[in-house]
C-alpha cells in the first residue's frame, strides 16, 4: 500500500523527445508537489497544487506541464527534452501546503541522452 | 523569501562519536521538519517542529528548534555506521516546503 507512488523509476530518452512521470498519492491529502534533485542531491521545488489547483510555479521552464486530473493524481508532462533536465524527480504529498511533512513518492531517475 | 542553511553539507565521523548538524533559516517558518535520505532512495521524514523549544528524540537522533535564533539542530549520540545518509532539513511557509541542501553524513566503522 504505496503511499506515493510515481512511475516510472527509470526513464531514459533521447534530447528532443517528450516526456511524462505520473504520481499518484492514497493518503487523502489535498497537496502535492514537485521537485526535482540534481546530481549534487540539492533539492529544488518545482510545482505545488492544492486540489487540483496550481498553486506555485517556481520558475521553470514552460516546456514542463504539470496536471492534476483529481487532487489524488499530478502528473508531470515535459517536452523538447534537453540534457540539463537530467535529475531525479520527485512527487511529494502533505495534509496542509507549508505546514504539515511531505510524504514522498521513490524518485523518477530521468536520463536525457 | 524562506532561505534554509544547513552546515556542515559534509561530514564524515567515526562510530560512537557523537556531532551536530545545524540549519538556519532566513525569515519565520511555519514549521522546520528533518528528512533522511539513503543512496538512491526516497525521503524519509524524521521529524516535525512545531513551536520554539521543540524538541524530539528517535533514537540516536535528536532534534530541536529555537525559532528565536531561526536555528534548528540535529544531533547524533553515539553514531552507528547504519546512520550514515543524507539529511535535510526544510521550513515551511508561504504554501511551500523549502529544503536545505542537505548534510552527506559518512560514519566509519
């Protein structure tokens, strides 16, 4: 009974492709996140929604396209691939935004080529 | 904006040793929590701090918080090579949850 589950765990492709993780949370919460790790593990928020709604965008590129079909699921659609998108990312799921612990999913490693 | 400031980012010790790490944040943080992660892993949350003078024990790691100095700690009793990872602190505010960037704990046997 995952609590944060993303698929897939490992995703190589080539520079130009487009690309999609999905996540998916089953602890009830109305938050979810998305950050992405570099190779220097820093940890770097990307997106955060809160029933479904996009509640922050921290500045990345347009080419990545969050989705929240229900406050259970944020997917994560990325196009024109470039080798500096490289990271692992990670879905993250809390009761309250800011101010209750995240649940994290086990990392989509993403590989661009 | 919440900046977080951990130190040291390396530490490498020697078993039964004990250490500390320590993480500042920048402005009020609604609450200042600590999460583990092994190699390749997911983040494993430690602990959550709520208010000034908190302090929380599991183990051999202790944490604590005083929100007047904006500083956070945890600390390691008697180190065991099983806790060797990497540990993150993060504050939380403003509908986000913003992390440190990590402390690489090597414990050697």
């Amino acid at each position: 009974d995952t609590a944060v589950s993303q698929t897939p765990k490992y995703l190589v492709t080539q520079m130009g492709n487009d690309k999609s993780i999905k996540c998916e949370q089953n602890l009830g919460h109305d938050t979810m996140y998305w950050y992405k790790q570099d190779s220097k593990k820093f940890l770097k928020i990307m997106f955060s929604y809160n029933n479904k709604e996009l509640i922050i965008n921290e500045t990345v590129p347009n080419r990545f396209s969050p989705k929240s079909p229900d406050k259970a699921h944020l997917n994560l659609h990325i196009n024109s691939l470039e080798l500096g998108d490289s990271a692992v990312y990670f879905c993250a799921s809390s009761l309250l935004m800011g101010a209750t612990e995240a649940f994290f999913g086990q990392g989509t490693r993403l590989t661009v080529v | 904006e919440l900046k977080v400031e951990q130190n040291p980012l390396f530490l490498s010790m020697q078993e039964g040793k004990n250490y500390t790490i320590y993480c500042n944040y920048s402005t009020t943080s609604d609450r200042l929590y600590w999460y583990r992660q092994d190699p390749g892993k997911s983040l494993e949350s430690l602990f959550v701090l709520l208010s000034n003078g908190a302090v929380k024990q599991e183990g051999r790691l202790m944490a604590s918080l005083d929100t007047k100095a904006r500083l956070s700690t945890l600390h390691i009793t008697a180190a065991v090579h099983d806790l060797s990872a990497t540990y993150f602190c993060a504050g939380g505010r403003d509908d986000k949850i913003i992390f440190g960037k990590g402390t690489r704990l090597h414990i050697l046997p």
